[in-house]
C-alpha cells in the first residue's frame, strides 16, 4: 500500500470541494500553488470559464485531471428525452477529450423529474434499462475518440433522484453486460461515501480489478447526517475505514488519485477556501 | 394477488405512525372503533401504559399483533455491553409472547455510540459480527419459547447508527448461517421503505419465500426526502411501486398483513391522529 503521509502527491481535489469559494481558474491556481497535481472539475465549473481557457490553464500550471464530472442522466420519460440526453452525453466526453480526463464520471440519472420531486414515473427497473441502454450508446462514440466511461454507482439514499446505479456489483454487472473483454474503456469511480456500508464491498472491489477502477474518491459518512446530498464530512471526521478501503482498492490494482470530494452546505463550503484545501492536504496525509 | 381495494382486513398500523397523538392505550381503541385488526406496538410505547394492561387490551378489543417493535442493538465497545443487549432481547422476547406477537422485530444496531456521534469504534465488519453473534445467542432463547426473530434490514443510509444489516440479501445470510432448516425461527421484516431502491430486491424477495417473510411494512419514498429518519410518505406521496413489491410478496408465500409504518417530522405526526389512521385506511385501498 502507498504511504501517504509523508507528501501529497497522489491528492486530487473535486472542485466541487472549494465550488463557493472561487471559480475554476481561482481553484486550479490555488491548487498549483499547494501543489496539488489533480484536479476533478465539473461540467458547470469548466462552461463558466471557457473549455479552452481551463485547458491552456491546465497545460500552464501543469495540472492534470483525474476524471470529468459528469455525464450520464439517461433516464427520460420519452425518446426526444432519452436522445437529449445521448447528445448531452457526447458533448462531455468531447469536453473530456479537450480537457485530456482520464476518464469520464457518469451519473447515470434515475427517475426522471424525481430531482424536481414530480417523477415522471416510477418504475425503477425502467430507469435501470435506460441507463443500461443510454451507457451503450454512448460508449460506442466514448471508445471511438478513446475516453473512458467511469460509472459511479451512488448511495441508495439517491436512488430516486440521482442515480439508479447504487451498489458496485450492480455497476460491474453494467461493466461485463456491455464491455465483457474488460477493456479499459468501460469501469468504475468508487466514492467511498457511496459503497462505505456495502457488505459486500470488498468482494467487488477484487472483482473489479485495475481494469474497472477508473477513479477513487474520498470524504467521510459523518454521524448525524443532516442533509441527503450535502452534508458529506472531511477525511476523519466521520466513521469510513478510510485507510482499510483504500487498501483493498490498491490490493485490487488501483494505482491513481485518490480524489477529495466533498459536498458541504452546512461546514465546508462556508470556510474560507485556503483552509478547505490546507486541510484537504493535511487530512489526506494522516487519515487516507 | 389479493384485492386490498374493498377493505382493510390486511391493513395493521404500526403504532409509531401515530406516536405522537396518542399513548397506546388510545391508539389501539382508535384503531378498533375504525376495524383495524391488527397493530405493531413499540417497547416504549408499552412500557408507558403496562405490559399487562396492553395485553388484557388487545384481548378485548380482539387486537392481534403483525410484530413488535422492537430487539437488537447488538453491538457494543465491551463484554458488558454485549451482555447487556442480550439481556435486553431477553426481555424484549417475553414481552412479544406475552402481547402474542408474531415475531419480534430486530433493528440490529451498528456502530455502537454512532447514534448519539460518537461511535466507540469504526470497523463495521466488526459491528456485523456481533449482530450474528448476538442473534445467534438470542435465536436459543427466542426458539425455547417459541418466538419467532425478523430481521429488519434497513436503508443503507442508517448503517453507521441503527442497523449494519442493509439488505434483504445480507440479512437472509445470516439467516442461512444461523437457521439453515428455514424452521420460522429466524426470518425478515421486509420494509418498502429500506429496501425499494434494491436491484436485487425481487430475486432475494424469492430466495427469501414464505418461511422467511415474517413481516411487510409500508409507506413511501418521498422525493426530496428531507431527513434520513423522520421523513417517511404516506402511500401514494412517493416513488416506491407498492403494488409491484406486494406482489412479489405475495408471489414468494406472504399472506399476512400489511403493516404501515409512517415517521414523520415534517408532516403526519403534527396533523390529527384521526386523519392520519382514515388517510391510511383509504390509501391501504387504493394504493398498497
């Protein structure tokens, strides 16, 4: 197991992490600045920029990424939907492709409208066909410009909203249905806060293997959770065997960024963002 | 299927749904003047009015029980602990003979201190070991006086605090370990609520046939949910495809009542106890 402690060179940081405190060109400088070698940005983050200025920025503060975030939201109540979203799908993996991501982060959506709390149905088994279905669509055109899809399987507490893809097995049920030769181009990003209580976890982690691990993220399941979405706690601070997961992670094969991403309403995103990302560095150290 | 529309001869009010209006004793007289057969009352709500005079209640008014609520909270950071819980699901298993309940529900317990933020230790595994061994040591006693268990496996999202047990498919495992007769000794209390978003949940509804179905719980998913806890739908308010579930039930051997479990903060315990046990007569018709 890679020892951690000692310097922060395999921390990347999910911009969503510092998202209240400065605009992606801010992030990305004050990452460099700490040394801090990785970045995740999200979608929304890079438009409010421009996709070319973050790459030269990239480029210029020899920064690189450790996944794209996100594609996916398939699920749609009818096929001008279920299209949109295949086409929205295809403009993030070309952002990828521009961005130089290892990999692109699906979220692969649920109940359409339930996010909006007016579910167009309620068929969960549908939203998992067309997650299945919207994933092999697009990782037709994804391996034809050769970026990965890396499906994110998410807590069962998003299942309605979020994603429909809420255990690992489930995500590699996905991954040898539609990339049975294990090629590389289809695979997981295992965020910790999502699988943390599986029992089953480690079991999949082995089954997955270097060929599905396609990113890793952490944060902390802090007890009391007070918010479904945004209440995600900094390294330590909650109850994940951080050091024990990341260990059979690696055991598993997994050799690349272990990537910050927290969401926090009520804590993280109200302090000020030099703090945020010294204690990212200080935590990554002693408790990843 | 059975036709739940006409009547609800299989409905029975799991009496936290009203816990704050009214002491059992009121609740099981509301319950009986509106022809609701059956309740599934809590320890505490019990332990308020008198075992005894509960008992010599349900007899009265011809009440049964679909379980009671409920064992477990097995694990412990010490052997005094762990003696303790023991002791406690001693008691909890007299006083399910004494109301004649069907089975004794078990919310396991998890990470012991989590509950109150400060958990003792972080090792879940460690935490699910001694939830088997402590039903293990509890099924000895249970069968002597002929109790039936139910494990409650609930939503992943209470897996640091209330129960490590999260799937149908992790709890019929230990269910397998400890009970591989499948004698009705030890099974499950299935509750839409925890366990709607599984993949697996109509597979494992089947593996789990009539020997281990020894309870339903209804409600439903409401989108947002706003607490992990307390924010629980009334039937039709939500996503989850109560049909389809009951059907699966059904279909795996379940013939028993269809008990509804409501908490809830935000909305029905503040509003009158009169016009949540009519709202879940009328939606146990057309909606369950």
């Amino acid at each position: 197991m890679r020892d951690f402690s000692q310097d922060h060179h395999w921390l990347s940081i999910n911009t969503a992490t510092v998202r209240k405190q400065w605009a992606l060109d801010g992030i990305i400088d004050q990452c460099a600045r700490r040394g801090i070698r990785a970045i995740s940005p999200w979608r929304d983050q890079v438009a409010a920029v421009g996709l070319d200025k973050v790459a030269r920025q990239l480029r210029d503060t020899g920064t690189v990424l450790s996944g794209y975030c996100r594609g996916g939201f398939f699920p749609a109540p009818d096929a001008a939907g279920l299209k949109a979203a295949l086409d929205d799908n295809r403009r993030a993996i070309d952002e990828a492709c521009t961005l130089g991501a290892p990999c692109l982060v699906l979220v692969v959506g649920a109940l359409p409208g339930a996010l909006e709390g007016r579910a167009a149905y309620k068929d969960i088994a549908r939203a998992r066909h067309e997650v299945r279905d919207g994933i092999a669509a697009s990782l037709d055109y994804a391996r034809s410009v050769g970026m990965p899809l890396a499906i994110e399987p998410l807590h069962p507490m998003q299942a309605a909203e979020r994603a429909c893809i809420n255990t690992l097995e489930q995500a590699l049920d996905v991954c040898d249905a539609l990339d049975p030769q294990r090629t590389g181009a289809l695979g997981v990003a295992l965020d910790v806060y999502h699988v943390w209580w599986d029992p089953k976890l480690q079991q999949q982690i082995e089954r997955a293997g270097r060929q599905r691990l396609l990113a890793y993220h952490v944060c902390d399941w802090l007890t009391p959770t007070r918010d479904l979405l945004n209440d995600r706690g900094m390294m330590g601070d909650g109850v994940v065997e951080l050091r024990k997961l990341r260990g059979w992670v690696e055991q598993a094969g997994y050799t690349g960024f272990s990537e910050v991403e927290i969401f926090s309403t009520l804590d993280w995103w109200q302090r000020p963002g030099d703090e945020v990302l010294d204690t990212c560095i200080a935590r990554h150290k002693s408790c990843v």
